[in-house]
C-alpha cells in the first residue's frame, strides 16, 4: 500500500498571508485509505465536453508577495540548489539577494511594465534577477541562450526589450560578440546610454562573466553583473510599484513543430501562478515536493514554472543540476541531495534510462516522476515503472499558452486503470472549461471522438506581445484553439493524438503520426522515429518515417515495414522510410516537421505536386 502525506488547506495566522498551500511536511498527516481526488471533473456523458472544479482557490497573491511571505515563513529551509555553482539559497537568502538586486536596478530608470531580456542558462544568478524584475514589475523576456544572430534580433526587436541579461561567453557561445555585431555602437556608449540604430529601445547589457573562463572581464557600454549584488539600501526605502495579480509578468517566445513562426507569448502574474498551484495540488503526491530535481531549462514553461513558482507556491526545494540538461549531473544531484521527486522530458527520461553509468550512483530516493514538454510514449512509461521503484508516474498536458499545464494524470489515476494513467494526459484543472470540436464544423463532438481540444479558463495567457492579428486567430469566442488533436471520456480524460497541422490525409482518411510514431518505438532496433505527410498524386498524401536506431544496430527498410504489417492498418504503413542520426531542430530543441517535409519533397521529386 502506498501512504503519501495529506494536502491541506491552511489559513495563514497573518490576514495578508491567506495563501493555501502544504503544512509542514514533517508533520502532515497520511491519506486515510479511503481518501478521495479532490479534482470534480463533470461531462454530460454525451459530448466532449467538460467543466472542472475541486475543494481549492485559486492564488490571491503576485510573485513578489510570495518571495516575502516564505522568507518570512521559512527564512532557513533550502529553496533552490545549484551544485554546479556550489550554492544553496534559504527563502531568507534569495529574498535578501533579490531585493539587492532590486535596489540596485531601480537606478537603471526601468519602469514597471518595460521589459528585461534574460539569455541565460540554469544559474542561481538568473533566479536573483528575474525575481528582482517581478519585484519592480519588469517584464521578464527569457530567452534560449543557444539562440543565433537572427532570432536574438527577432526576439529582442519583437518584444521592444530595454535590457538585456547575458553571460560575455559560454562554452561555443560568445554572447558579447553578438551584441556587438547587432549593436555596434556599444563600444562607444556609457553604460545604461546605448543608442543603437538597429535596436532602438535598448538601453542596459548586463554582462556576468562565464563561470568557465577564469579570466574576469568588464566590457564598454555595459553594466557588470557585480553592481547589483550589494544592496545599495533597504528595499524598504524605495517606493515600489503597485503590482495587481492580473499584471503581465512574463514572456516566452514559442514556436510550433509545423512551422518557423515566434510568438511572444505573454503571461500574467495570476495565470502563471494558478497553472502551478492548480496542477501541484491536484497531482496528489505532497510528499514529492520534499526535495526536487529539475534539469529542464529556465526559458522553457516547464522549467520556469516548476523550477521558480511551485517553490514559492508550496515551499518546497527544488535542485537545478548543472547549467543545461546532462544526465550524469541529474544522477549526482538526485544522490546528493537525495531527490524524491524527478521532472523532465520525455528525452531526459528516456536518457536516464539507458544511461550506461546508471548503476553507479544510488537513485533510490527517487519515487515520483513527472513528465512534461512532450508526448509519451507508454512504452517509456511502462519501463521506468519496471526499473524505478516509483509511487507515481504524473503525466501533463500544457503548452506555453496554458502557462504551464492544462491537464495531468495524479497518484490516483494509477488505482483507476493502465489507459487512464499511462495512456491519456490526465483530466483538466480544476475551475477550467474543455472540450473538442470538429476541425472544420467547429461544432462539440461525441465522446471518443476526435476533435481540436479548445479550452478556457485562468491560466491561460493574454495575447501575443505585439501580435493582434496571430492573438485573434489563436481564440475562439473566448476559447484558446490549442491545435491539438485529442479525444475525450465520459469521465473528462484527455487522449493526445496529433497536432493538428500535422494529420495526414491519406485517401480522405486522417491519419496521426503520433499514432504511427508510437507503434514504431516499439520497435527494439528504433530509438526515435517522427511520422510526416508528403504529397501524393493519387492518395493526396502519402506517409514519411525518419528513424533514428540504437546504437550498433542494423535496419532497412523492408525490416519496417514487415514489423508493421499485421500489427497496423495497411494505409498506416510508411511509404518512405528514412534512416538518419538526428532530426532538424530550432532552438528551442522543437523537432522541425516542416523541415525534414522539404528535405523529403526534395529528395523524392514530389515538388510538382505541391
């Protein structure tokens, strides 16, 4: 029998303090053993819609209120650990530091609402910045640090930043050189007065020095990192802003595996907090916040949110392994810091899994994962069940629009049935609205049936920074159009199936490369495959398959296709059949479908049918 420990609503002895969040750990009561799921989740058990609710509130706090109530609450419990920069913070620490910051970057002449550029990697530095920006009511911009000439002007020019955070170099990255090369006339300006012809609202570079050159430089034109460590005074001697919880906090810029396309997504204080609280709760397993390894990067919704705001959230600590995913970091930081809890992407899980160093560090701590980012295959789940002794295996739905998650699966899914835990993505968070419509009548379908998933409710973003016409297409009569194919239960669990720009139409029928791409993991040659449509004088589309193999394996084409026959639907089967050693990606690590379709059309002469 698994015994987790109870979520309890707790009301805050201070009138400002009425935040619900866990009590003490240590001290919480177990699940009795006829414990119930909070989340109510109400279909009309005939068409796919549904409506969420359960025994919580939502967050009547910004993120600078929750920076001060737990360094008032806990000053002394560990929030953040980076081992890569051998430092702890305490809630007591990181307020300190961040109201430094705070102080300091005031005199920058930053006004609430501007927006401050972060193009770092996982580093505590980052974490004290953009908390000191959500103290001022900055909006914070964070960006891939892997990003090149073109999308940093993009991004930067897009979102009118007037600061910019960086490292001078990092690994292959040279970060000063590429500022320079967009703003030459940094060399000849003071720090704080950029005057750039290309990039004209930028104003502040705030340069740290790379953690692997022992080397320490100061650059012209540019604010050293160190100027806004010390505190210049107390935070108390600066008016503030006032900061309402529906203020815009965040930008992320996102793309989709269909197209080249970034939006700057922008996120307010309430949605970005309601999304994490929301899915915390209703995953069901408050043991698991204890202690948390998240090796998936700031600048992702899922790295941000659970790496930042479930910590301020729930109080919990959370360990950032190294300064980009690795897997031999990740296994020292879970032994180290003796981790209960795992979040990652499919890939990372995956990595761990065949790890060939695995058996050499002491994982035992570990019993929850949770999985986001990305499709799963089931066959991923079932096998870190069969090597983990795990008491849950969480799976979410979200996307930067939904300012982190929409729908998840919860320690009790796994006592309901294998589809509901390991085959859906969960049921959606409570005080939402969901349901799925015909692609093209727009009107609700059955349940079971397949349809774009369409939700509402209060962790959805606001608009695309500067993009009316691309915000306007994105909702319907209120509703957030995901692009995601999926089919709903009589009970609200969701099926993923595809995104909706990538159904193949085959002879009238639709076809889901997520479907197909399933089925070919299975495979025990093939580590990876991604599934395409390519055009096709008589069916209109024909399917494409890249495969990636295992390592020191062999495999043509014919092996494929005779794994798949008897097994899927013969219109199912791939025409062409690829095999390659990586997939194209952009830099937000997206596989790019629309990529690898060009290089088909090209490669097998279908230009004429386009």
């Amino acid at each position: 029998m698994l015994i987790l420990t109870c979520l309890k609503k707790v009301l805050r002895p201070d009138p400002r303090v009425q935040i619900l969040a866990l009590r003490n750990l240590g001290t919480s009561p177990v699940f009795r053993n006829d414990a119930k799921d909070s989340l109510k989740v109400v279909t009309n058990l005939k068409t796919s819609y549904a409506s969420s609710t359960s025994d919580y509130n939502l967050v009547p706090h910004t993120i600078r209120d929750l920076i001060d109530i737990q360094a008032e609450q806990a000053p002394d419990k560990m929030v953040f650990g980076f081992p890569h920069q051998s430092m702890n913070l305490t809630f007591g620490e990181l307020k300190q530091r961040v109201d430094a910051f705070a102080s300091n970057l005031i005199d920058t002449g930053l006004q609430k609402g501007d927006r401050i550029a972060f193009a770092l990697p996982n580093c505590y530095e980052l974490a004290v910045a953009y908390m000191a920006s959500a103290k001022l009511g900055l909006i914070s911009v964070l960006l891939n640090p892997a990003y090149q000439l073109t999308e940093f002007e993009y991004m930067l020019k897009k979102s009118g930043t007037k600061a910019l955070v960086i490292y001078d170099s990092f690994k292959h990255l040279n970060h000063m050189n590429l500022i320079r090369t967009l703003c030459p006339e940094l060399d000849s300006s003071l720090s704080g007065q950029l005057n750039s012809k290309n990039l004209p609202l930028l104003k502040h570079v705030i340069v740290l020095n790379s953690p692997l050159n022992p080397t320490k430089q100061t650059f012209k034109g540019t604010w050293p990192y160190e100027k806004f460590v010390q505190p210049k005074s107390t935070i108390a001697n600066f008016q503030l802003p006032y900061i309402d919880i529906d203020d815009p906090n965040l930008i992320l810029f996102t793309s989709g595996t269909t197209d080249l396309f970034f939006k700057g997504a922008l996120m307010t204080n309430s949605s970005l907090l309601n999304s994490a609280y929301l899915s915390t709760l209703v995953a069901g397993n408050p043991d698991g916040l204890k202690m948390i390894c998240n090796p998936v990067p700031f600048f992702h919704i899922y790295g941000f949110s659970s790496g930042f705001l479930i910590p301020l959230l729930m109080q919990s600590s959370i360990v950032f392994p190294f300064y980009f995913p690795e897997t031999v970091t990740t296994m020292k930081a879970i032994q180290g810091y003796k981790c209960v809890t795992l979040r990652g992407t499919p890939t990372q899980f995956f990595d761990l899994l065949h790890h060939p160093e695995r058996k050499n560090y002491d994982l035992s701590s570990l019993d929850t994962v949770i999985f986001g980012g990305a499709t799963v295959p089931p066959e991923l789940l079932k096998k870190m069940h069969e090597n983990f002794n795990l008491k849950m295996i969480a799976v979410g739905y979200g996307m930067t629009e939904t300012s982190f998650c929409h729908s998840l699966t919860n320690y009790f899914d796994q006592n309901r049935s294998f589809k509901k835990a390991f085959e859906s993505i969960g049921r959606p968070l409570p005080f939402t609205e969901t349901k799925i419509v015909d692609i093209d009548t727009r009107e609700i379908v059955p349940l079971d049936t397949d349809g774009e998933l369409v939700i509402k409710g209060p962790h959805i973003f606001r608009e695309y920074w500067d993009e009316k016409e691309k915000t306007a297409e994105t909702f319907e009569n209120g509703w957030l159009k995901t692009g995601d194919i999926c089919s709903m239960d009589q009970e609200g669990y969701l099926y993923f199936k595809s995104r909706n720009k990538e159904v193949i139409i085959r002879g009238g029928a639709n076809l889901y490369p997520a479907e197909i791409e399933t089925f070919l993991r299975t495979h025990e040659k093939i580590l990876d495959t991604q599934v395409f449509g390519v055009p096709d004088e008589r069916m209109g589309e024909e399917i494409c398959a890249w495969i990636k193999l295992k390592p020191n394996v062999q495999m043509d084409s014919e092996e494929v296709i005779m794994f798949c026959k008897g097994k899927i639907s013969q219109f199912k089967i791939p025409k062409y059949i690829k095999f390659v050693d990586k997939f194209p990606i952009n830099a937000n690590n997206k596989i790019l479908k629309i990529e690898m379709r060009k290089q088909a059309i090209a490669e097998y002469n279908l230009d004429k049918l386009i």
